[in-house]
C-alpha cells in the first residue's frame, strides 16, 4: 500500500501585512484612416477579516480600417496584479484579426482578461499562479461594423471593501483626425488592516 503525503507547504507569517493592493493596467491602440480604441475594466479588492480576496475583469478593443494599400494596425492588452497574493487563477485570450472587403484593409485585436486572487494575512503560501493565456488568429471582424471616424472612450469600476482603503482611476485617451486612436487605464485599490 502507497502512502501519499497531502499537507500542504505553507508557515506563518512573523506578523501579518499591513496592506493588499490590486492593480490593473490596460491599453488599445488603433492606426488608419478610421479607428477606435477602446478599454472597459472592473477590479473589486475585499478584506475578508483573515484573508483579502481580489478579482476583476477587462476588455480592450482596437479596430482600424484603411483604404486598399495604406497602414492599418492594431494591438490591445490588459493585465491585472495583485503582489502579495498567495493563489492567483487569471485567464486571458487575444484575438486578432485582419481582413480586405470592399470598403478597404481592416486589423481588429480584442483581449480580454479574467482574475481571481486570494491573499493570506498570515500564513505565507508559496505564491500558486494558474495562467491559462490563448492567442486566437481569428473572429474579431465583427468589432469593425459601423466604424466611422476616431474615436477613443473608457469605462472603469474600482471598488475597495476594508476598514480603511484606497481607490484611484487613471484614464487617458487620445485620437489623430484619419490616424489615430488610443485609450489607456490604470485602475488601483488598496485596503490596509
């Protein structure tokens, strides 16, 4: 008979931290004659009395269209971090995407992101991070309907649960009149026990 051993590797932390902060930055850019850009993101932080639990979702869409022969191009990309997390499941899939109809050459690039993390206040786990990321060469054409002009927006929810806590938003966008487009965020939030 097999004997298999199951306890966990973890010890105890000399004191607990006094801080769990969550991160997320994202980006779109968009280069043609028409574009968009485009961020959405949302990031919650909780303390949970032992633990901080933290999770968030983002979407970053950049789609471009240039007459036949001229420069399209687009790149997006979303990424959340959580620092002192001892378990971190997180998922992100990219698809890109270009094509030629008859109104001229199109690039699409879509990412979008999923994370969950929960963090020990005084057991130290050696950090546990399950990634599952997918690069899709396909599918996003249908972000290029209705496309007119540049136009660049974000929208973002930072929420922080905690005794005392901390939240900021940072949102930059900026187009280019038959050029450009491009939307960029950084969302923060920090809860102190």
């Amino acid at each position: 008979m097999k004997s298999i051993n199951m306890r966990p590797t973890f010890s105890f932390k000399d004191k607990p931290q006094n801080e769990s902060t969550f991160t997320y930055q994202g980006e779109a850019v968009a280069i043609g004659e028409d574009t968009s850009a485009s961020v959405k993101m949302i990031l919650d932080l909780s303390d949970k009395w032992i633990l901080s639990i933290a999770k968030g979702t983002s979407e970053a869409v950049a789609v471009a269209r240039s007459d036949p022969g001229n420069t399209v191009y687009t790149d997006a990309s979303g990424t959340f971090f959580d620092s002192d997390a001892d378990i971190i499941f997180e998922r992100t899939e990219t698809v890109r995407n270009t094509w030629s109809d008859e109104s001229g050459d199109w690039s699409a690039t879509v990412s979008t992101t999923s994370y969950f993390a929960i963090d020990f206040y005084w057991i130290d786990f050696p950090q546990k991070h399950i990634q599952i990321s997918s690069d899709v060469a396909a599918g996003a054409g249908r972000y290029g309907s209705g496309l007119s002009g540049n136009t660049a927006f974000g929208q973002g929810a930072v929420t922080a649960a905690g005794e005392s806590s901390l939240t900021q938003f940072f949102l930059d966008v900026f187009t280019l009149e038959d050029n450009l487009s491009s939307a960029s965020m950084v969302g923060y939030a920090s809860v102190f026990v």
